[in-house]
C-alpha cells in the first residue's frame, strides 16, 4: 500500500513537473503566431544620471520603440550627478517616458533617498517601477506582503501579436548595498524562484510568447555562484523559462549565452545599450543574438525626441547653474577616486567635528565615485566625486572594529589623534564616520561593520549645521573647500603619511600639529 502510493505521488510530481515544463515554453493556446517573426528588446543599466548622454539615447530608443522594440531599464537610473540628483530622480524619469521606456527595475541606489520619495516617485510616473522580490519585512515579524506601493512584478506589452513579458527583480544580497537605516521597513527575497514563478505565470496565464528578466545584479550572483566572476558555468534553470537576461550592477560589460539563453549588461553611465533580438517561429522562441551598442554608434535617432530630452535638462539646469558651476576653490594637483579624495573628505569631516566640540580619535568614509581634476574645483565636480547624502556620525567604536575595518582599500581616514589604535574590543575611540559604515548591515540584518558602537554606551550623533535639512559629507567638504584661499595644496591627500596610512594605526604616530 504504501509503495502505491509513493508512485502516485511521484506520477503526481511528474504530471505537475510536465506542466510547468510546458507553461515556460508552450507550443498551443490563445496567442498561437503563425509564421516567423522576430522582437526586439533594448536595455540600459547603471545609467547615473549621466543626463549628457540622455538625449542621444533618448531619441535612438525613441526610434526603436517606434518599430516595435521593447526598451527596459535595469536599474541605477538616476543616482550620480548633480542633474539627477537634485529632484530626486524626477528629471530622468521625465526624460525615460518621452523616451517611451516599458519599464524600471528598481537598483538599489534607487533607495537612496529613502521610501517616501521613492514611492512619490513610482506612484507619479507613468513608468511601471518593477521590482519583483521586493517585501515588506520587519526585525519582530520577518517577511511580509509583497510591497505593492512600491512596486509592481512584471510588465506584458503586445508587439504586433507577439506578447513580451517582463519580470523585473533585484539581488536579494544588495540590500547590504543600501544605508540600513532607509531600508527598515523592505528587504529583497531570493530572486532565482520568484522569476521562475513568475515566468511560469506569464506563459500559462497571460499568454507571452516572449520572456526576459531585468535583474539588478550580476549575471554570476543571480544564478548562485557570487564567487565567480567570469562566464557562469549555468543559468541554474532559467533557460527553462525566460528568453534572455538583461543585468546590471557589476558596472561590467557582458554578453554571454549560457546554456541557450543571453546574459547581458552593458557597462555603466550609458557607455553601450543592449539589444536582444527573438527570432520566433509559430509564436515560440528559436533564436536570440545579442550585442552591446557603444554609445557612440548610436544613430538614427529620433530627432524630435532627442530635442525633447535636451529641453527638459536644459529647463532642469537653469534651476541650478548658479550652485553647479560655483567654484569651490583651486587645487595644485589630481586627486584620485579610491584613494585621494576620500582622504580629503575625511580631513573634512575631521575638522567640521572638532568645530562643533567633538574630540575625535579619526575621521572615515568610503571610495569617491570620481576623481578631482587639478585647477578650479565646481560644486558639480564635487557633487560627481561623492553625490551620494551620507550624513556623518560621532560614534564610540572598537579598536578592533576600526583595524577590522581599515584592512579594506574601499575605506579612508583622516588621523586626528596620533595615540595608537589598540586591537581590543574592550577598548573605545570616538570617530566621525558616515552613516552608511555606521549603520551597515549584513544580509541578516545584523550591524557588521561597527557593532560595537550600539554596546558601546554612547548613543551615535549626527553631525548638523543650523538652517540645513541634511548637511552630508558632500556639503562639509564643500564647505571645506570653500575655506582655502588661493590655491589650496593637496599633496597631503595623496601620499600616504601620519594622517592617513592604516597601516601604522597600531602605532603611535607624530601628526605635526
């Protein structure tokens, strides 16, 4: 009796196994296409608010879409330029609907700017904000409802008959990526099943003939092998049930066909636009080529739409000329992204913490997204080097927690105190360190970066500056600037030396002051 029903259950399993199988790839039903066809599917990624390359792109989509492609996004639109930045994103996605784009996956610089202006933003476009794994969850209840205010799951376009569906989705790993403390109320579930789920739907329910994932992550993290940065070794089973691939945030350009299906990205700051072409016969997919597009062989644009583009950045920049091209002082030498300028930022931070009464052991923050050319230094140069708005913290933390943190080349200091850093967790210093460090979590929502300074006693403080909503580290530093008279000799920021080098923060060290 009981070998009965074991096979059973297993013909069950097989029966239900047979119809997902034909739910990802159906050959019957109410959109059967007759004949050969083919459709188009154009994607930009990691575009930063690079608004300079907008209306060329603009206006090469606008062409495409007016043929019949379907031009999605893939997240990381807008964070990254004074242009973009300063409405919240509003320029760049008035700028994707004149484009006529089908869809926006959410990136985790998305998030940047909190919740409420990013659903203000979601809810006033006429753009789907995708966002398929994204749920409310909280530290008491764990996972919630899908979060519908936020985003929706998937998009289906009909293209001359042929229905296209897209799945948008981020990677569940990138809620790290993001200031904790913005990101309280969401988390991003595991995005591999959810496409799958979805893809399922898409072809069973609603009918489509063609269907792609816009993913927000790496083409190695979605399929499972975050280790590995070079071709994955498998599509982990969505050649099974998507067409193709469109990913993004690695910031890499990629084209690669695994197990029949493209995985593509191109680039970043809108250095190429990806394109995927079906071919299908009969209404089912038997082809896919792809190809990424420099930015520079974009032609046959649409004129009147490039026109467009360029009006609303023009309109957007007359609001802020005066405070873009502000000059903040004159540097006698470059200063690097990884390096040099977050050592500049951090001598900054330093000085505007000791002005309000703070006596600090050290100042940190993270890599600049640019680097600073020699000669006159613009609020817009500035705003590109580090556009993000990381408030600074007083904060007690461990010495261990610092030499932990200082062994990464992604993060930089200004030395106040030249007393050596002692490797202990029992042991305290005072620091100014950006929220983002501060408040870092791991993908269980845990503090890893500086634990100690919620044991510590001391309650972490922001820096303020009376009549500033938000004064960052982006407007200390040009306040900072702002400061120096004739031309200001950096040369301190770009050698290593008492002030900077972590590798003598276990050492007692002559600052010179």
């Amino acid at each position: 009796m009981k070998k009965r029903n074991l096979s059973i259950a297993l013909l069950l399993a097989i029966f239900v196994l047979a119809l997902c199988v034909a739910a990802c790839h159906p050959t019957d039903g109410p959109n059967k296409i007759t004949g050969t066809h083919t459709v188009d599917v154009y994607a930009v990624n990691d575009f930063h608010g690079a608004v300079d390359k907008m209306p060329r792109i603009a206006g090469y989509l606008a062409a495409r879409k007016a043929e019949g492609a379907i031009v999605v996004n893939s997240g990381d639109m807008f964070q990254g330029s004074m242009e973009s930045n300063s409405n919240f994103g509003k320029l760049l996605t008035d700028c994707m609907e004149a484009a006529g784009f089908d869809e926006m996956t959410f990136g985790n610089h998305e998030f940047d700017w909190g919740l409420d202006n990013l659903r203000n933003l979601s809810q006033n476009s006429g753009i789907p904000f995708l966002g398929a794994n994204i749920y409310n969850w909280s530290r008491d209840a764990g996972w919630g409802e899908f979060a519908d205010d936020l985003a929706d799951k998937y998009i289906v376009e009909d293209v001359n008959g042929i229905k296209v569906g897209v799945i948008g989705v981020i990677g569940s790993d990138q809620i790290t990526s993001i200031s904790s403390q913005l990101v309280q109320d969401i988390g991003f579930k595991d995005p591999l099943p959810i496409i799958k789920e979805l893809a399922a739907e898409l072809r069973e329910e609603q009918h489509c003939n063609v269907v792609v994932a816009s993913v927000h992550a790496g083409p190695q993290d979605i399929v499972g092998e975050k280790e590995n940065y070079q071709k994955p070794s498998t599509s982990a089973g969505l050649n099974e049930c998507v067409d193709a691939v469109f990913c993004a945030h690695t910031h890499s350009e990629q084209n690669y066909e695994v197990e029949g299906i493209p995985f593509i990205q191109g680039g970043r700051y809108g250095e190429y636009v990806s394109h995927v072409r079906f071919t299908l016969n009969n209404g089912n997919v038997v082809d896919a080529t792809s190809e990424n597009i420099p930015y520079e062989s974009l032609t046959n644009v649409d004129a009147s739409v490039r026109n467009e583009v360029e009006h609303l950045i023009d309109n957007s920049n007359d609001a802020i000329e005066d405070e873009r091209n502000e000059v903040l002082a004159t540097i006698n030498s470059s200063l690097g992204s990884r390096n040099a300028v977050p050592r500049l930022v951090c001598h900054a931070m330093a000085e505007y913490a000791d002005s309000q009464g703070y006596d600090i052991d050290l100042a940190i923050c993270n890599n600049a997204r640019s680097a600073l050319d020699s000669g006159k230094v613009t609020y817009s140069e500035l705003y590109e080097a580090i556009p993000f708005d990381n408030v600074v913290y007083i904060a007690k933390v461990s010495g261990k927690d610092i030499i932990k943190e200082m062994e990464y080349d992604t993060q930089s200091m200004w030395r106040v105190n030249g007393e050596p850093i002692q490797n202990r967790d029992d042991v305290y210093y005072t620091i100014a360190v950006i929220d983002y460090l501060l408040f870092h979590q791991n993908a269980n929502r845990n503090y890893n970066y500086f634990a100690s300074a919620f044991r510590s006693g001391f309650d972490p403080v922001p820096l303020t500056k009376r009549g500033v909503e938000m004064y960052n580290y982006r407007l200390i530093t040009k306040d900072f600037l702002l400061s120096k008279s004739g031309t200001f000799n950096v040369s301190v920021y770009v050698q290593n030396n008492a002030h900077t080098n972590t590798s003598l923060l276990e050492q007692k060290v002559n600052l010179g002051n």
